[in-house]
C-alpha cells in the first residue's frame, strides 16, 4: 500500500494540539487545506482517527496507537536525509521554531538573534511560549526543533544540553529614599516588591529559596512578563528580585540602580533541548554550536 507521507507531519501536529485551527496556523497552511489532509488520512487509515470534543477534537483509539509509530519512523527519515545534506551557514534558508520561556526570550534570545544576523542572514526563528509542559511545545514529537528554559522530566527521546547557570539580584530606583549601594535583609522585608510570575519552574525555585532563608517580603505588584517591570520600579519605592542576566539588562536604565541580594540564594540553570531526530541535522548542530558559544559569552554565574 501506498502512502503520503506529507500527511504524517499533519497527523502527528493534530495529536499534539488537538485543535485543527491551531494545527493548521502551526503547519502554515490553511483550515480547509488541513480538513482535505485529515480526509485523505481517514481514507487511507480507514478510521475517523479524530472526533469532535467539546474544545476541539480527540484522537481514536487507533490514533493513540499510530503516533508513537508515526513519530518514530519521521525521526528515522529525517535522520536519514540529514546526514546526506551539506550546510553553509552564509547561504541558509531556514525557519527554526523554538519554543522559551520568557526568561530565556528576554534576556538570551536576543544575542542569538544578533549573531545569525552576522553570520547566518538566512536563519529565521519563530519563537513559542513554554512555561513548565513539555508537550505543549511540540518538542517531545520534533515539530518544534528546540526548547529553552529549566527541563525537568524530559522524555527519553529528548536530548539535554546545560548552558549555563544564572543568580539573582535586587533592582530599586536609582533615587531611592532609602537604599543606598547596598541592601539590607532588614531594607529588603521593609520594603514593598514587584513579583515577576515566570514560568513554573523558575517561580517554584525563587519561592523555595526564600522559604528556605526565611526570607520575607511584601508583593504588592504581580506582573506576567520582565518588560513591566522598569517602569514600575522607576516610578516607586518598590524593590524587585530578579535573574542576573535579566538585571544587566536593566542596569542599563539610569532610572534604576542593580543591587546583590541581601542572601546568597544559590543559582538557577539554563538549558536547552531538542528531539533525538536533529542529532544529526548539520543546520542544527551548527545552531546548537552557536548557542552554546552566545550563551558562555552572555553568561550567567557560570557558563558550561
């Protein structure tokens, strides 16, 4: 029997988003073309494959049985391919999907950005969000090439690189009434706080952290992103504890001064990960290569 294997990629993106308008805008094709994909896969599996629930659709039995295989023999294909092909990184042509959190987007992405731009013009980054799941990536199945961030219980067929480790540090105003080049424990439990909501992993850590050093504060301001908070601090007497690579950046604002933390909470590290089917992909290894060197230049506390 024959097969289009166009249609593989299709059916693996509709078992991770379980959505077909998302499946669709994450394949860069339209609805009704991804609708006749899922029809001449139904015909050719002979199952409905998917059926509508009530936020999108979910797989058949035989779906759930299909994909591990599917996602298997498109690891092995590419695999195969990509150990045939030649990459100059001057004359690429590519879009990489990477998904960050916003720690990594923030503060890493765009010193990435800024090298290929040098060296690789062609290379494109379409970046996702990830907070602490995995599979909402599209990683764990190889649709998306990378994931950045802290990874915690990475399946087996996800390869795991350290980049670097990273502290913290305190940002208050630079006319601050009350702090001066060093902060106090007891200025530091006084004052009110900006609280940052990363992603999971990261907050669990800061929370932890202050826990175990019993440390105490105020937070009278939550916010969802980094880039909310200089204009916050410039405005008040608020104080902010945030990533060291995240403060470097803000150190920059005259309006705010960086200051160590009043007790060593230790560091956190930084990682990246990608599909064992890219192992050998020489576009993507070279673009690991590149990570790792921006990541040791950008540094943290320490970068490997």
């Amino acid at each position: 029997m024959r097969y289009d294997l166009n249609l593989l990629p299709v059916f693996i993106t509709l078992m991770e988003e379980r959505n077909v308008t998302r499946a669709a805008a994450r394949l860069g094709i339209t609805q009704p073309a991804l609708s006749n994909a899922l029809s001449r896969l139904r015909l050719t599996m002979q199952d409905q494959l998917f059926i509508r629930a009530r936020y999108g659709i979910e797989p058949t039995e035989m779906a759930r049985d299909l994909a591990p295989v599917v996602a298997a023999a498109l690891a092995q294909i590419d695999e195969l391919v990509m150990r045939q092909q030649a990459f100059d990184p001057a004359k690429a042509e590519r879009l990489v999907t990477v998904a960050a959190n916003s720690y990594v987007e923030f503060g890493l992405i765009p010193a990435i950005v800024a090298k290929l731009g040098a060296v690789a013009p062609g290379i494109r980054l379409r970046l996702m969000p990830y907070g602490s799941d995995l599979a909402e990536t599209g990683v764990i199945s190889g649709t998306t090439e990378m994931v950045f961030g802290r990874i915690v219980g990475a399946p087996d067929n996800l390869v795991v690189q350290h980049l670097m480790d990273d502290g913290l540090a305190c940002v208050v105003r630079a006319d601050h009434p009350e702090v001066g080049d060093k902060l106090t424990r007891a200025q530091y439990e006084r004052l009110k706080h900006v609280n940052v909501m990363p992603p999971g992993r990261l907050r669990a850590g800061l929370y932890q952290k202050l826990e175990r050093e019993g440390l105490k504060r105020e937070v009278v301001v939550s916010v969802t992103h980094f880039l909310a908070v200089p204009e916050l601090i410039a405005v008040t007497d608020y104080c902010t504890m945030l990533p060291r690579l995240i403060c470097r950046h803000l150190a920059r604002d005259p309006r705010l001064k960086v200051l160590k933390a009043p007790v060593d909470l230790g560091t956190f590290p930084v990682e990246m990960a990608w599909h064992v089917r890219y192992r050998n992909d020489p576009a993507h290894r070279w673009l690991r290569a590149l990570i790792v060197k921006v990541a040791k230049e950008v540094g943290g506390v320490t970068a490997a």
